[in-house]
C-alpha cells in the first residue's frame, strides 16, 4: 500500500529524507488527478526549504573538514542545529519527517510554530556574516578550493551534473522554478555560478541556504487559511514527478493497481554528481588531499546509490550490481 511505501521512501536518504515522501505523495496525487490544499503546499514549502537549510550546511561543513578548517567545521553545524530544531518543531522528528501523505500534510501548524521558526533562522543569519568572512578570507580555502575541481559548463551537461554541482558549473536549472507551488505563488530564482571550483561549489550551497531562508519567510507571512489535506482515492495508473532534492533531481515512476504499488522506479541526485565527480572534478586533480576535498564537495550521498561496479582484476572486466546480488 501507499502508506507503507511513503515509509520506505522516506528511509532511502538520512540527509534529506523529506523530498522523498514529498515526492512520492505527488507522484500518486498526479495519478489521482488532485493536488493537497494550497495551505499543505505552503507547509510543504517550509518544511522542504528547512531540509534544504539543513542539507547544504551539513555539506558544506563535511567539505570544511576535508580541509583540516576546524573552525568553519564546527561553526557551520552549530548553525545547523537550528535548521533541525526548527524540523523538530515542526514535524516532532529531525531526520525521517513523517511529514507528507497523499493529499497533503499530516499535521498543522500556527503562530506559536511559525514565530519560533523564524526565531530560529534568525539565528542562522546572525551567524552567517561570520560564516562567508570565515569562508572567503580563509587563505586555506582559497589554497585548496579555487581553481581546484574544476567541471566545465559542457562536462556538467555531459555527465547529467544536477542541483547545486551542475548550477556551479553554469547550469541554470532548478525543477523549483517548474513546480506549480513555486512558480504560482513564490518569488524565486535560481542561484548558479560559473567558475565549476571546489568554492563555487560551496558557495552556491551558501547562498541558496540564503535563499532558503527567505522562501521559509515567504511561505509563513503570506500563509493561507484552509484543510491541510484532501481525501484521495488511487485508481489503476502511471505517474511520474520530479523535484528538486537539496542535491538535485529526484525523479519517482509509479505503477499503482488501485490502493497497491504495482511497481516504482527512483532516481536519486548523487548518481549523476558521483559520476561526474569522477569523470570531470577529478581529472586534473594533483593530490590525494585535493582529491578527498573534491569529492566532498560534490556532496555525495553513498545511501542514495545503492549498487557498486566490480571489477575482475585480472581480466578488468566490470559489472554493476545492486544490494542483492552482492554476496
């Protein structure tokens, strides 16, 4: 059944579960013909931004590590738990949500929820001066992200780069700008830069943060009154969506036989940022330091993969095998 299914979705990813149930739910919502309420779409919005606020940082902070920067480290996940305490709020949990159902939303929420969020992102951008000081005057980020990793605009197209990996490299595509919530009702656009470098990388990742920020103020000023979900009955069908994961594109394809799923396909982001990591950041790369550095600033998510390459070392032949097939 759906309920058991949205469940599953949600276990596919740690870092940013939510999009997945989020996706899931509009996929069989496409098949049923109906959309959630406009005030379940607004609470979407919330909670989808401050997974995103949450994701990027937590990135970000993985890619200071790699460059021994301790101080941006531990700065970027303090401003972090902000992000979660204020999903916590929300949703009562911090990593797997239970937020979305088919229709809608859950749980409501009012003012006394809404102000302490922006109490919460308030604090986020108290911090964030410091944050972008720390991060462009920092001889040691300069040293070993700029210039280093490089992804041209034509690679990014090449190897399907997605989200902020493919926005860094000139790509000027966020499925947001296409989602009916977004494009209907919100002032965005997307956030993309040119150099394709470990710190384009990383700074597009900071300021869509930024961004983030202010669609979650967006979304509880002009917040509209009304149900939080929509009664849905799933006929026979195939569905398909895509949104805009804080790695990029996850795409779901269902087949449902009424109330059952029949069979679904999910394509996750890091597939395509993995592989372009390897094919294009990678290439010039002149160090293994450089090289760990690059590949976390791809923002990789091993979860999301699921399947390895092995490789016969003595005839160098490979094959691509899932879960189940490894033994």
């Amino acid at each position: 059944t759906w309920q058991k299914c949205i469940y599953l979705s949600e276990r596919i990813c740690g870092i940013c579960s939510y999009e997945h149930t989020q996706t899931f739910a509009e996929t069989l919502e496409s098949i049923s013909g109906v959309q959630a309420p406009i005030r379940a779409q607004y609470l979407r919005v919330i909670t989808n931004e401050l997974d995103r606020i949450q994701s990027h940082l937590l990135a970000n902070s993985t890619f200071f590590k790699t460059l021994d920067h301790e101080t941006l480290f531990m700065h970027v996940l303090a401003l972090r738990e902000h992000a979660m305490d204020s999903l916590e709020l929300l949703t009562g949990n911090r990593v797997n949500l239970g937020w979305n159902v088919v229709g809608g939303v859950r749980m409501d929420a009012d003012e006394r929820h809404f102000n302490a969020i922006l109490e919460n992102l308030k604090k986020i951008e108290d911090g964030f001066d410091r944050h972008i000081a720390l991060f462009e005057e920092a001889p040691i980020v300069a040293l070993r992200a700029k210039g280093v990793g490089v992804m041209t605009k034509e690679e990014a197209i090449k190897g399907h780069a997605v989200g902020p990996i493919g926005r860094a490299s000139g790509l000027k595509h966020d499925l947001r700008e296409e989602h009916y919530t977004y494009r209907d009702y919100f002032d965005f656009k997307p956030i993309w830069r040119k150099e394709g470098d470990n710190y384009a990388r990383t700074l597009n990742r900071l300021y869509e943060v930024e961004q983030s920020i202010d669609l979650v103020k967006q979304a509880i000023e002009n917040m509209p009154e009304g149900d939080i979900r929509v009664p849905v009955e799933i006929p026979s069908g195939y569905g398909e969506w895509r949104n805009e994961a804080p790695r990029g594109e996850v795409r779901y394809m269902a087949e449902t036989n009424g109330d059952l799923i029949k069979r679904i396909s999910i394509r996750t982001p890091s597939i395509m940022n993995i592989d372009s990591c390897a094919r294009y950041m990678l290439k010039d790369v002149a160090t293994v330091a450089d090289a760990v550095a690059t590949y976390a600033s791809s923002d990789p998510c091993i979860a999301c993969t699921e399947r390895v390459a092995i490789t016969d070392v003595d005839t160098g032949k490979s094959t691509v095998k899932d879960f189940f097939e490894v033994k």
